[in-house]
C-alpha cells in the first residue's frame, strides 16, 4: 500500500482513537458531577467536540459508554501497589487530586447508586475492591480494616465533593492530607 493510502488509513485510526478519549474524558466528568441517569448522551458528546452518533458508534449506547468509563477509571486496586509503608501517604494523596483516579471513582459510584442501570455495574467494582483490599490487609480483623479504611476515603470524598476539603498545599490541607496518612497507615499495619 502506498504511502497516502496508509496516512489517510491510519490517520482515521488516530482520529476515532482521539475521539473515544475526548468521550471518554467528558462522560467520566459528566457521570462524575451528575450521575448516571441525569447524564444526556448529547451533552457528553457537546462536552467532546463531536456528533452524539459517535457514542453509539463507539461504545454502543449510555450503559457500555458508562461501563468503559469504569473500565477506563479502573478498579483503583493501584492504591495497594508500592511500598506497604507507604499505603496511608499514597491514599491520602490520591484523596487530594481534584481529577484523579479515586476520586472520580468513587464520586461515579455513589451516584450510580440510585440507578438500576448503574448499579449493579458499579457494586461489582466494589466488590472486587473490598475482597482485594482485605486479602492485601492480611492481618488479624483485615475486614475490619478494610471497612475503617474505605469508609475514611468515602467519607472523606463524598464531604470533600459537598464542601470543598482544604487544597493541598495549604497548612490546613498539609494537616489534613497528614493525619489521614497516619490514620489509613495504622489501620493496615497496627
């Protein structure tokens, strides 16, 4: 194949590659701040730059572009990985990302709660993430431990989401992002 058959072929890869980003990039944000059934496919693709047909296209429809998002997001099983020394600081700092990983997670999984739709999706990341989070724990009372240390991040995610936490960087952000280090560290290793 000559070399203009290839960049026009290839080009359109690139192009449908971008787009499932930019659809990507705006439905997390979209499901993020407003749930899954509040979320109209044609404001995600607004938010994108691009037709609402593509999403259909691409993902086949609201619940699989949801699902992707999750997928996408992950199951937010990195926070185990590094130096088990480190788990509370690595939390903690994840918790203070304003477009991070576990927050934005954890935000689209309350919210889906009140969808039968996304639901059901949602609760088997969850699932995964407490059974993988006490195998991890591995001590005395790990369930436990799983539970004080979700419920912190939760908690502290859906207050931080209803009024704003402290930024990063502050003295009353540093003392916070601190205590919440020490605290998540102690329930994994004391």
């Amino acid at each position: 194949m000559n070399d203009v058959g290839c960049a026009s072929r290839c080009g359109g890869i690139r192009d449908a590659e971008r787009t499932k980003r930019a659809l990507l990039r705006a439905a997390r944000s979209r499901f993020r701040d407003h749930g899954f059934d509040a979320v109209a496919l044609r404001d995600v693709a607004q938010d994108a730059g691009v037709d609402a047909s593509l999403i259909s296209r691409y993902f086949g429809g609201k619940s699989k572009l949801f699902q992707a998002v999750l997928e996408d997001i992950g199951s937010g099983l990195s926070m185990l990985e590094g130096p088990r020394n480190r788990f509370g600081e690595r939390v903690a700092s994840a918790l203070f990302e304003r477009d991070g990983e576990l927050r934005d997670g954890v935000l689209i999984t309350v919210r889906a709660m009140g969808s039968d739709t996304a639901k059901p999706m949602t609760m088997t990341i969850f699932a995964g993430w407490v059974a993988a989070m006490a195998d991890w724990i591995d001590r005395p009372n790990r369930e436990g431990r799983q539970a004080i240390a979700t419920s912190l991040v939760l908690g502290l995610l859906v207050q931080g989401d209803l009024a704003s936490l402290p930024a990063a960087g502050t003295p009353q952000g540093d003392f916070l992002q601190g205590r919440v280090a020490s605290i998540l560290q102690a329930v994994v290793d004391d």
